[in-house]
C-alpha cells in the first residue's frame, strides 16, 4: 500500500547560480558519497545531478508527510544509483521502501517519489 507521495521541480539556472556562489551549498544537499560523485562529473552534468538530488530529497520529504526539517534533512536522505542507473533511495543509511524516478530538460529537474508502508 501507499504510504505517500512527492514531487518536486527545481530550475537548473538557479541550482547553478547558487551553487556557483558557495560550495556550502551542495555540502548541505548532497551526502559524501553523492559529493565524490558529483566531483566526478562534467560543467553541466553537475548542475542536472545536484538539481535532481535537491528534486528527489524534497520530493522523498513530501512523500514522507514531514518536509526537509529536522525530522528528515537533507542529509539524511541519499539517492545512488545502481550499476543498471536506476536510483534507488536510502533514509538515515537504510533503504526506503519506495521508488524515486529523476527526470531533466534543458532548463529543469523533477522528481517524484512514491513511498510504499512496511
């Protein structure tokens, strides 16, 4: 059964300019194992993947019922993809019960999430 679901949509040019300012901000969305594999990518590869992140983390937020607080952060919210690249999603370091589907255009990110009951 489903227990919720999310979605969220975020501009790439303004992901972009606010990661251009400080590098504290994809610090403060992206875990350290999603950080080395952002360090990883390309220009404007950077920008997609650090936009759905925020797209998939505020989605899986809004699926859960609490939004990004201190109930659920950023942080604590991982989204890796496995060897196929399909992503799959984890909460506090353990897999969630759930489906997350990212998705780019030349100007957005989106994300929905659809968390299933345990």
């Amino acid at each position: 059964m489903i227990q919720g679901i999310g979605l969220d949509i975020v501009e790439l040019d303004r992901v972009a300019r606010l990661d251009g300012r400080n590098a504290k901000f994809r610090e403060r969305i992206l875990s350290a194992r999603e950080l080395h594999i952002y360090e990883q990518l390309k220009d404007h590869r950077k920008t997609e993947y650090l936009a759905g992140r925020f797209a998939a983390k505020e989605a899986f937020s809004k699926a859960r019922g609490t939004g990004i607080g201190t109930d659920c952060s950023f942080l604590d919210i991982e989204v890796l993809s496995e060897a196929s690249g399909q992503p799959v999603l984890y909460f506090k370091e353990q897999i969630a019960n759930g489906f997350v589907s990212i998705t780019h255009t030349q100007t957005v990110a989106a994300a929905q999430v659809i968390l299933l009951n345990s």
